[in-house]
C-alpha cells in the first residue's frame, strides 16, 4: 500500500486549481532510466487487466464526452499525407498555446492564428514582429518564438517530422508535445503528460511521491505508456488530459462520474472505514520555491503633437517604445522605457535613473520636445514564475516642437533600438501582459484626469453664478 502524503494547506490547494485546464509538460525525457537504488514494486505498474480496462473505460467515456474544439476537427480523408501535416500543425500551435492559458482564452487566439497562418509553411513566412503581436496577452513569449523558429526549420527541411523522436529534434519541440503530435496526427503510439495526466495516474495509482521529482516523472511517463492505446493513440491520450480537465480535478474531482473510478487506488483508500486519506492528497503538493522580489522604473512617453487639417485642430498621440535585449526574460519584445532600481527609492532618484536611461536613447528630449508635465501614475505588481516585479509607473507628456519628423528616426543608431507608435495601433501591439496592463493604467489616469480638468472650469463656473 501507498504511503500517506505529507498533509497539505488549503493555500497551496487553491493554487493547484490552475492545473485544470492549463497544459503543464512535464520534462524528463523519456528514456531517462529509473535510478539504480530505486526498484519497482509491481504495484507500482499496471496490470495487464487492470491497463485495459482503464484503456477501455476512458474510450468510451471519452467518446461520448469529449468537447468540441476547433483543433479537434477532423480534415477529411484521414490517412493523406497533406491531412495529416495540417493536423500536425493544428494540434502543434493548440498544444503550445494550452501551456499557457485555459481551453476558453485559446480557443479565439487559435482561431485568429489559424486564419493568418493555416499552415505551417505559411508561419515559417512570418515575421517576429507579427508573430508577437498575435501571441499579445497570451504570455512567456519564447514558445512563440520557438514556434517560428519550429516552422522555419519545418519549411527548410520540406517535411513534417511524423515521430516523436524526429519531432524532438524541432525547436521549442519537448516530450511532451512530440507526443502529442505523434500521437494525435500521426497515431504513433507514444503517451503524454502534462499537468493533468500526472493527477489522474498518481490517484489512479496512490503515488505519494514527489511529482517534480525526476524518477516520479519517469514513472508516470511509463504508467502513461502502458495505457497508450495501439489503435488510438492519440484519443487515449486526450482523454486521459480532458478527464483531468473536466473530471478528476485537482481540489474538487468529480468522482461520482468519473469512468475509472473503479480502478482508482485513490479513492478506494479514501474509503476505507478508518481512513483520514483523501484523494486530492495525491499528487502531493510541492512548496513552491520564493519568488525574488524586484522594483523597476516605468516610464509611459506620451508625444502629442498638434496639427491643422481642413480647417480643424488635430491632435495624435504616440506612445515611446524601447526593445528589450534578444536573449532573457521577454526577449526581443516592446516595452515602455524601465529600468531596475533599488527596493527604497524616491521619486527623484527613480527620475534621475530614467533620464539616465533615456539619454542613452540619443533621443534629444529637451531640443525636440517640450515636457508638459510629469507625474506619478501609481505601482502595479507583475509576477513571473520566478520574480515578483513591482513597477513604478510614470506618465511624461510631451509635445513636439518640429512635427512629426522627429518621431520617424525609429532608434537606428543607437544600442537599444525604439520607436513611437500612434495609440490606435497600440491595441494590436505585441505588448506583454505587464506592460499592457501599464498602458491600461495610464490610459484611465489620463481619462481621470481629463473628466477633472472638464469639472473644475464647470465648477468654478457654477461657483460664479450663484
Ligand atoms: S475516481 Fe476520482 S480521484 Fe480517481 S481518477 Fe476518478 S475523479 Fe480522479
């Protein structure tokens, strides 16, 4: 029997749920080898009676239960080669997407993929630029990346790989979407793992063990493995993630209607007279490592300038951005003008570290704009896996003094490159979430600061009269 896991808080309980519907790869290869110390116990496998029933309960459930998704769809005859590759590709830019968000945020972000790039030779045509702007608010920019670089190296060869292994040699391309790949489009019989697999075999099984530990995961690789149905691979495979989904969830599983409930070590421990064992023990919850707390400088350059057409006072605004570096965190992509400061500093010294900065810019504030104002808008606290980032954010509003000329230079000659973006385009700018939700913030500080400069002259008005 299943040694009992290490009790768990209802913090960390909370923080499971996001499981449910994000696809989290699990990374050990495959072909690891169990360490040597460490021996199986037969329990610790699938029977063969116990492999098909469990094989056989998730089809059929599966069959009948499965949701509809736009990935899902089928493309006529299902053996042409071309089928198949458009297949490749559809479960390929899905799977990549479901890292990292839920089923219902993905869905409208493959459709608009798809629509622009149907094929994979069509991506491999693509631009970063584009490519960034499309993943926009869909976050941890390197799988799109990796994407372009995949289709890329897919178009240069001629040929989708049509195996798991081959497909690991794609970058960005790990176990665990060679899998699914294989699986899915080429009906290779290989298994999957994500998130959502390891809850299911760990309840399935009662494995107490840690889930991030590597001879865990191997052993849940291998379990996954022996369930991979020969005919069906790939519907075995996705019934096994959509149960952890939409059934076997990490704090409420829905074991009255789960399939498999009958085979489930998990709960039939649970239910033993005497027992204090619960199945959302299983996988045992991993502390989290800290998040290091950083604080950076944000500063939003707003450029208006003032024009007459036909007769009327036009004004345009344009926002500054700077490219961050090609390698590192969010690499290569668009930001508002920041720089990492210490944890304790006041306005002015985070203004002195800006103008340091943006005098590296060579933009000649002081020859080319006039400064308006310069005030703070607030803090907003991004978290990445690794860092919390508490970002003090700026607004300075300037006007130009020469028109439009000056904001076309585009940053060529300088280290960091940057450019001004007119703010109707700065919806469709591939911008990340935190630097979204800085734009966001000071949009409404603006609006707010509008409405006031309306009132007062009312106010003052009202004042008079009475
Ligand atoms: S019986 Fe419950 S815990 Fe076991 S696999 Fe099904 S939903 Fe998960």
């Amino acid at each position: 029997m299943a040694s009992k896991p290490n009790p768990q808080t209802s913090t960390q309980l909370r923080r499971s749920t996001r499981l449910t519907s994000k696809r989290i790869p699990t990374t050990t290869p495959p072909s690891q080898p169990v360490p040597k110390n460490k021996t199986r116990d037969i329990e610790d496998c699938f029977s063969q009676d116990e492999a098909d029933s469990v094989r056989a309960s998730l089809l059929r459930w599966y069959d009948v239960n499965q949701r509809e998704l736009p990935w899902r769809r089928k493309h006529g005859c299902g053996c042409a080669g071309d089928a198949k590759e458009r297949r490749a590709y559809e479960v390929w830019v899905s799977e990549v997407m479901l890292q990292q968000t839920r089923v219902a945020t993905v869905v409208a972000y493959y459709n608009r993929w798809m629509q622009r790039w149907p094929t994979v030779h069509c991506l491999a045509n693509a631009s970063q630029e584009e490519v960034n702007e499309m993943w926009s608010g869909l976050g941890y920019y390197r799988r799109a990346r990796f994407l372009l670089e995949g289709a890329k190296s897919i178009a240069k060869e001629g040929r989708f790989p049509r195996n798991a292994t081959e497909l690991r040699g794609i970058p960005g391309i790990g176990n665990y979407t060679a899998g699914a790949i294989a699986s899915i489009a080429f009906n290779e019989a290989v298994p999957v793992v994500d998130g959502n697999v390891v809850r299911v075999i760990s309840r399935l099984k009662a494995i107490s063990s840690n889930p991030k530990d590597s001879s865990t995961v191997k052993h849940i690789w291998d379990l996954a493995g022996q369930l991979v149905d020969k005919s069906r691979p790939g519907d075995l495979n996705q019934a096994l993630m959509e149960l952890g989904a939409t059934i076997c969830m990490p704090t409420n599983p829905n074991c009255t209607n789960c399939p498999v409930s009958d085979q489930c070590r998990a709960l039939s421990l649970s239910r033993l007279e005497t027992s204090t064992i619960k199945v959302t023990d299983f996988p045992p919850k991993v502390i989290k490592s800290k998040q290091r707390l950083e604080f950076a400088a944000v500063c939003v350059v707003l450029v208006q300038n003032d024009s007459c057409e036909n007769q009327k006072h036009v004004t345009e605004n344009f926002y500054l951005l700077v490219k961050r570096p090609e390698n590192g965190l969010l690499a290569g992509l668009w930001e508002f003008p920041s720089v990492l400061v210490a944890e304790r500093t006041d306005v002015e010294s985070r203004r002195k570290e800006m103008d340091k900065y943006l005098k590296n810019l060579k933009l000649d504030f002081g020859e080319e704009f006039n400064l308006v104002s310069r005030e703070e808008v607030g803090e907003y606290l991004h978290i990445f896996s690794h860092i919390r980032l508490r970002m003090h954010v700026e607004l300075m509003l300037l006007t130009t003094k020469g028109g439009l000329n000056q904001l076309e230079n585009q940053g060529q000659d300088c280290q960091v490159a940057w450019k001004f973006v007119h703010d109707s385009t700065m919806e469709s700018t591939g911008l990340t979430s935190g630097i979204r939700k800085v734009y966001n913030m000071t949009r409404e500080f603006r609006s707010k600061q509008m409405s006031t400069n309306i009132q007062e002259p009312k106010n003052k008005l009202k004042r008079m009269r009475s």
